[in-house]
C-alpha cells in the first residue's frame, strides 16, 4: 500500500502501516441544583488520531534531507487529505508529529523509519 498526501506520493509504499485511532467524544458535565448527581450533555463526535508508519529511502543523505524537509513542511497547521492507493480517504488532517528514527544504509542508499501522527478534525 502506498499513500499520497494532498496528492503528492512523499513516501514509500513497503511496510506502509496506518492505525486509525477512535473517534473521541466531548461532553459537558454540570451540578444542578436538587438533582441527585450531575447533568451531563454529549457534545458529539470531535476527532481521532491517525498513525502512519513506514520507511524512507533514498540515494544520498542530501536526498534523504530534501524529502524529510517536503514531508516536515505539512506541519503548518492547515488541513490535509491522505489518501492511500487502496482507495482509503482521511480528510481534514493536521500533522502534528513527524518522527524520524533508525537511520542505517541499506540498498545503495540510506533508509530510516519514520512515523506521523495526524489529528482528523472531522470525522
């Protein structure tokens, strides 16, 4: 599986892993006079986390820079569209964590794992 963010393939498609997180809910819990515990008002569904797991690859570490720099540029607040080759969709997505570790060579190159964490604003 593979995985284009706002259209652009950024990332490799071996060992692609995406864990969808539960849809959290939000609710507003107040006393009230004569009423024997508290009144609670369910505020619906608010917004879940996505993980996304894989490797990067590249040729060279200038390469390997340039795609962490064009992936770490979605960090910016705004939303974004996830979309993987299976025909899976996940809308209004904010980046909130690009984690890079286990940098080594391997195939002509360097590879290292990553992982992003996005919040779907609305589910």
């Amino acid at each position: 599986m593979s995985a284009a963010l706002d259209g652009q393939s950024l990332f490799d498609s071996q060992q692609l892993e995406i864990e969808l997180g539960s849809i959290s809910r939000d609710s507003i819990e107040r006393a009230v006079p004569g009423l024997d515990g508290v009144l609670s008002v369910d505020l619906g569904g608010r917004s879940r986390k996505i993980r996304q797991k894989c490797v990067l690859r590249a040729k060279s570490r200038s390469q390997m820079d340039e795609r962490i720099s064009a992936i770490s540029a979605f960090m910016d607040g705004n939303t974004h569209t996830l979309m993987t080759n299976g025909g899976k969709e996940f809308e209004n997505l904010r980046m909130d964590v690009f984690k890079v570790s286990k940098e080594r060579a391997g195939g002509g190159g360097i590879v290292i794992d990553y992982e992003i964490v996005y919040t779907q604003l609305k589910v």
